[in-house]
C-alpha cells in the first residue's frame, strides 16, 4: 500500500468492490477490509434477481449456488401462495455463494488497478479545512495514514465513517432487522423454490428457506428490533427450524444486522460518499440490498473519477452521486418504507387473511409491488393505509 490515493473505498462488499473497480479504470484506488477474508461471514439469505445481477455482471456458474424458478409464501396458518415459473417475474433468480462471489467482485476491482488490503480496519478519518481527504487505519498491527481525494463509505450497517464525518446514520429499533441463518444440512427444500414465512414466527420480518441443492439450504429469518422483547433473534431461528426442518443439522450460524429504514437522508459530504448499507439503500420490505448496492457503487465510482478528473472532490461534485441513486432508486426505497410501516403491525389472523385472499388468483406479476397491488384490490379496507402508493 502507498499512503496516498485517488480514491480510498472502506469495505469489500458488493457495493464498495464494484465502486472501486468502476473507478480504477481512471483512478489509483485503494480497498480496503477489515476482515481477514472477503465474503465470510455471509450475512444475508443470498438471494438476488437475474434480471438485477445481468445488468452489471455476467453470471458466473461457481457464484450460483441454485437457479430458482418459483418461490412460495406460507401465511402463519400454513396458507401457501404459490407461484410458478412462468408467472414468478423478477422476484425469484439465484441463491448465490457470497463468499465465491464477494471475493470475485474484489478480484474484478483488483484486475481493474485497484490495491485490496484485507485485515486493514478504518480506524477514523483525516480531515482538513472541512474536507474529509483520507482515513486511519490499523492495518496488521500498524497504525497508518491513507490521504485520498475521494473517501468512498461502504463498511456496512453500523458505518463509523459516516459518523466520523458527522453524518447521522442512527436507526431506530423499527427500522433494523436483527437477522440469524443457518447453513443446514438435512433439510427437504424444493430444488428450485424459494420459500418465505410471515407472521409471529419473525414479528416484524419473515422467516425464509433458500435451497442450495443435495438437501442444504439457507433457513433463517429477520425480525424487527423493536419486536424483539428479551428475545434474540437466535431463539426465534431455532424455534422455526424445529417446527419446520426437525431433522436438519446446522454447519454454519451468522448473525447480523439489517438496516429497514428510509434511505440516509445525507450521503455526501465535501470529500465523502456513502454506498450500500451504510447509505441504508436495502429494500424495507425485503431487506435485499445487492442489486442496489451494485448500482450504487457503479454511481460513486463514476462521480469518484469525474472529481479526480476536475481535482475538486467538494460537496459541489459529490452531491451527483446523491442526485442520481435517488433518481435511480431512491423513489422505490421511500415507497416501498411506508408499505413496510403498514405490513409490520398486521396480526397473524390479518396476514392469513391476506394470503388467503389470494389463493386461486393467477399472478402475472410477482414482484413486490405487485403483489400488493393485488392485496390492496382483495383487501381494500386492511390496506387502505397504501392505496395512495399505487
């Protein structure tokens, strides 16, 4: 490592990995991690769309862990909603491996001219004359310095560059989702289904069972913060396991945070930009975070290398980046916000209602949004509270 950058990108996900290969192809680039080992743990249920992942990347055979063509919904009373392969649009695709994957967009951004520095954690930032124009670290014991032009946030949920710099990040319990999943062994999963549980389960979230092919498979589940009482979300992933999977054996327990709020309403500042999580750019409905963390790191590398290009790393140039992930999916994420605020406090019998409600219709489109369109012409007076949304 040299101790002065273009561009330093703090966290090694999807978002800052893409970011920092996007900007590397103009930029001399430092990523950096603080774990040992790229892609692990995995804190997520690995799914993501086709249709989102081909717009940035090839797919790749060794990320794909299982090519899924359907996915069911189980209401608290057992009520399933089925969807098939040809009605399943844009909600269903691969359960990925992250850890194959992960390391992979970290090669990419390596291939590009990037330096990747894992076991390097961020320790606080350099600022002059208001302007954030590096970071500390503590790479393998040493203390350093890193300068740079653009410092580019992507170190997840709990970002202490963003607080660093003085940009309010904070989430209330309503707006986290403390997850656990297991990696088990022994469990019957359709081969090409993707299954969600709602209700009481995971108050305030959903339970889910991704199949990762020769009976393995992702079960785990989120449940609100706020819901949580003196519960931990590791006791309510054991209770679902046991009445769903009796037989299934854990080889792999990951715990972790999920931010469900409306997007950060600060993710600039003069030398700073925020991606991913740690912009609060997951889905409040779904938690899913990968198709805009890629898109948003594809955005901050590009306004990265423009303010390399014009030498003028302020709040001027950077806020291009704010402007375009709003326009790009900024709409979604507050839309999607108050349906999720509406969903949360629905009782189990509401919730089967819903279900119920839809059983035997045919569904032509099974993405989020139009799923709801057809709970709210079904249930009108449940959902009156969304109908302005559609």
């Amino acid at each position: 490592m040299k101790d002065e950058y273009d561009v330093v990108v703090v966290g090694a996900g999807p978002a800052g990995a893409y970011a920092a290969a996007t900007a590397a192809s103009e930029c001399d680039v430092l990523l950096i991690e603080k774990r040992q080992e790229i892609g692990n743990p995995v804190r997520c249920a690995e799914g993501v769309s086709k249709e989102g992942l081909a717009r940035f990347l090839p797919p790749q055979k060794r990320w794909i862990a299982n090519n899924i063509a359907s996915a069911r919904i189980f209401s608290p009373d057992g009520t399933v909603l089925e969807v098939s392969e040809e009605l399943a649009g844009p909600e269903v695709g691969y359960v990925l491996e992250r850890k194959i994957f992960d390391r992979d967009l970290a090669k990419r951004a390596a291939q590009a001219g990037a330096d990747v520095a894992v076991r390097t954690r961020a320790t606080g930032v350099i600022r002059e004359n208001g302007f954030i124009c590096g970071v500390k670290v503590r790479h393998l014991g040493e203390s350093l310095e890193m300068r740079a032009k653009v410092v580019i946030a992507a170190d997840g949920v709990e970002s202490q560059l963003a607080r660093w710099a003085g940009i309010n990040t904070t989430l209330k319990p309503i707006d986290l989702e403390s997850c656990a999943q297991y990696l088990m062994t022994n469990v019957d999963l359709l081969d090409d289904c993707c299954d969600f549980y709602l209700g009481s389960e995971a108050p305030g979230g959903y339970a889910w069972a991704f199949p990762k092919g020769h009976q393995i498979g992702n079960i785990g589940l989120g449940a609100l913060a706020s819901k949580l009482q003196s519960k931990h979300p590791i006791d309510y992933l054991n209770a679902f396991a046991e009445r769903h999977f009796p037989d299934g054996q854990p080889v792999e327990l990951n715990i972790g945070g999920v931010p469900v709020s409306n997007a950060a309403r600060k993710t600039v500042a003069d030398g700073l930009m925020l991606v991913g999580d740690a912009a609060r750019h997951t889905d409040p409905i779904t938690g899913g975070g990968i198709i805009n963390a890629l898109e948003g790191g594809r955005l901050a590398g590009e306004v990265a290398k423009q303010a390399v290009r014009v030498q003028d790393p302020s709040l001027k140039v950077l806020k291009q980046y704010e402007a375009a992930w709003r326009a790009s999916f900024g709409k979604k994420l507050e839309r999607n916000y108050k349906i999720k605020d509406i969903f949360v406090n629905l009782s189990d019998a509401e919730l089967n209602k819903l279900i119920r409600s839809l059983e035997g219709l045919r569904l032509e489109d099974m993405s989020v949004a139009g799923i709801i369109k057809r709970l709210i012409s079904r249930n009108p007076r449940l959902l009156a509270g969304v109908r302005h949304l559609f």
